[in-house]
C-alpha cells in the first residue's frame, strides 16, 4: 500500500517505519529541512531502541522516504496519516494549529483530486476534530474521501515492539471503504490474534485520552499511596506486590516515584480535563491527579531540603537520570527539572549524566547545570547523589567506587532503583518512595 506521514516526530518516524516493514511504501513529510537533511542522510532523529535498524533497512530498499512536498505525498497516497504535535495550550486544551493548517492544505490538495483518499489522524486531538477536519474538507471543495480516527498507543522505549505487536488497534470511520482500508493495512500487525476494534470516531478519540489518563491516575494512586506508607512505616514495594498479584488490578503501572511525565500523560490528561469542562461535565478525579503529580516533585524537593536542615546554598548535587523515564531522549514534563530548578533556586549546584538525554536536556536547563561524560564523573564532591531515572546501568554500580567520590554516602533515589537491604549493608543513607529511611555512618 502506499501511505503518507505528515509529521516525522516520535509517532510519525515510528509508523512510517513500521508501516514500511511491512512492505509499505511510506513518504514521511516534513517542513524542518533540518530534520528532513538528517533523514535523508541515513541519520535517526530520536532516541528509540530498534528504530534505528528499521530505519537503515527500509531506507536502503526505498520502501521509506522523506520530503518538504506535500502536494507529492498526497498524490501518491492512498492513505494519508496525521501524526502531527498536540502541544499543550496555556489552558490546558491541545493546540491544533498544526492539525488544521495541514487539513487546510490537504483540503486545496484534494480538490483537484478525482481519486479516493482518506485521511487518519493519528495524533492525540479532542473529541470532535476529525469532524473539524472534514468539515475543513468538504468546505475546500474535497469530495471522494473519508476521515478516520486511529489513535496510537505507544510507549517511549518499546514503541517498535509497540507498533509491530500490539495489544490492540483502534479504528474509528464512518464507512466500510475506510474501516476496509484500515483493516488490510493491520492485520499482518495482528496476526496473533490480537484484536482491530472498530467503533465510531468520537468514541476512538476518546479511547486514547482515557487510557492515558487512566494509565497516569494508577501512577499517581501509587504515589498517593506511598507517601502514606512512609507516614505508617509500611514499605510500598510489599504493598505493590500484594495489589498487583490481584488480577483485576494487575502488575503494570505501579511503581511510586517522583512522578509521570514525558509528551502524552502531563498533556493528555490536563486536554481531557479542559474537555471535559468544555463539555460541563468535569473530571474531577483527573484534576486531582495532576495536582497530586506535580505535588510529587516537591515532596521530593522538600527531602533533600529537610535533611540538610533547609540550607542547599553551596551545597553540590550529581544527578543520574534526566529523561522522564528510561530508553528515551524525551525531556518533555520530565520531573528532573523543576527539582533541580528549586536546588538551583536555593544556591545549590548540579552535575548531571544522562546515558541518552543531556542534549535535550540543554534546552530545558542551559548552562544553569554541569554535564558529566558519564555516570562516575559526576560524581566527585557531591554532597548527594540524586537519581530521577531508572536506566539498567545505574542499578548495579560499584558503590565502593559511589562511596569513595561523594563527599558524604548520601542517595536520594527518586525511583527505588535500590534494596533497602543492600543499601543498609554498603552504609549509604539512603531515601527513596514510601519506604524507610536509611541511615548509614560517614
């Protein structure tokens, strides 16, 4: 089949490779000519493990290609995929300027065009804007299309394995022709019987945003829960273990921390929100949920704080982890920096290592930090180590070679990379999430 990728960010350069993977001919568009050089050069431009090998593969075969030309894309399509950025608006809506200026061009496109198309929006948008564009359609002067909802549910890290094995693919439509289309395009993805579910096209839009907004609300519970445990002195990893064991609860998405972040959970959850306010009916539940998450960062902010007996000026502090989560680049809402921005605040410096962020992570900080080359050099003098992201090298290191750097064997873990067991017996002290406090001998 041949498709076209308007977007060539995290979801547009993931589909339209997976699309062309499976014998696709995919014309990824994009109007950054810097991004589209790198591209066209054989270079990846995000952080996501597997993509890489995808990318050279069909790159080589021509299977998948990258333009500025849109009009070219659109005529050489059958399907046209939207994965177009959402961005959060300063009331909390999604920002579909770029959705609408594409329906808009696409609109003039398709005029002149006497062969059938349908157009899928895959990025994450509110209910009702695939009825915005097609109304934008249809008042252009398009007439053999359709427009379809096909929310992608894709996690940063595994988002290959993601898109090549789903758990499910949803399709919204209002016709045979493009739930067809859709259909043929899916089914090697499915092939283990996993299933296409096919429903309307406000109700597909829905589904994205409430499986976020569930996924962040079971994060934030657990962090709920385990600043009660520190209160009581019960260890929120047992707890974890007792809840999750239950079926109808299950393991997946509940592990406390420092809280969500990255471009989907922060943006999608406050969307819903506006939405649903929007709509008079309020969910209140999720505007808790992300009061509570951004409460989170500030909990862990205030340990550090508390033990130094509130005074971080001219104290120094290495940083593992900046990414909001591990097997990714992405910086956006990660919680690393509003807490070191407060260390900042307070005359405190940083060192930081990132194995895959710290490029991006100049955007978001600047020159306000030191970078490290890799995870020992940032750690000598530092009063404390400070861990904000769970990559697999930091979970076993040499902690003789952590003790002897840092200026004190102090680890404030923001992710419970650690055994409360093992850190006791290296003679750290040591806090992390809803657990004890471990203290050690300098």
């Amino acid at each position: 089949m041949n498709l076209a990728v308007i977007g060539t960010g995290y979801v547009g350069l993931v589909s339209g490779t997976c699309f062309a993977e499976m014998g696709n001919n995919v014309i990824c568009v994009d109007n950054n000519p810097e991004k589209l050089a790198k591209l066209n050069n054989g270079q990846v431009t995000i952080y996501e493990p597997g993509l890489e090998l995808l990318y050279q593969r069909n790159f080589n075969q021509k299977r998948l290609s990258f333009t500025a030309n849109l009009k070219e894309a659109v005529e050489f399509a059958e399907s046209v995929f939207l994965c177009l950025p959402t961005p959060q608006g300063e009331d909390g809506s999604a920002d579909l300027t770029h959705v609408i200026e594409i329906a808009e061009q696409i609109g003039e496109l398709l005029k002149e065009n006497s062969s059938y198309k349908l157009i899928v929006n895959k990025s994450t948008v509110p209910v009702g804007t695939v009825e915005k564009v097609k109304e934008i359609l249809i008042k252009k002067g398009s007439k053999e299309f359709d427009v379809a909802s096909n929310p992608e549910f894709l996690r940063e890290g595994f988002a290959v394995d993601d898109f090549m094995k789903p758990d499910r693919i949803v399709i919204g439509a209002e016709s045979e022709k493009a739930y067809k289309l859709l259909r043929s395009l899916y089914e090697p993805f499915v092939r283990q019987g996993n299933p296409i579910i096919e429903m309307d096209i406000k109700s597909a839009e829905v589904t994205k945003y409430a499986a976020n907004s569930y996924l962040a609300t079971r994060i934030t519970f657990m962090n709920e829960l385990a600043n009660f445990c520190e209160k009581t002195g019960a260890n929120v990893d047992l707890v974890r273990k007792g809840i999750g064991s239950d079926t109808r609860i299950g393991k997946r998405f509940l592990f406390p921390g420092i809280g969500y972040g990255g471009s989907c959970f922060p943006k999608d959850v406050n969307a819903l929100i506006k939405t649903s306010l929007d709509y008079n009916s309020e969910l209140t539940l999720l505007t808790l949920v992300d009061k509570i998450n951004k409460e989170q960062r500030l909990r862990f902010f205030n340990k550090i704080k508390s033990h130094f007996n509130n005074e971080l000026k001219g104290k120094k502090f290495s940083a593992w982890g900046l990414a909001f989560k591990p097997n990714t680049d992405d910086m956006r809402e990660a919680p690393s920096v509003p807490i070191i921005k407060m260390l900042l605040e307070k005359g405190a410096r940083v060192k930081a290592f990132d194995p895959a962020s710290m490029e991006n992570a100049k955007f978001y900080l600047n020159d306000t930090i030191e970078y490290a080359q890799n995870m020992y050099e940032a750690l000598p003098d530092s009063d404390a180590l400070l861990i904000f992201t769970e990559w697999n090298e930091f979970r076993n290191p040499d902690f003789k070679k952590v003790k002897s750097l840092l200026k004190h064997p102090l680890i404030f873990d923001g992710r419970n990379v650690y055994d409360l067991d093992d850190m006791e017996e290296q003679g750290f002290t040591y806090y992390s999430i809803g657990r004890r406090t471990i203290v050690g001998k300098e």
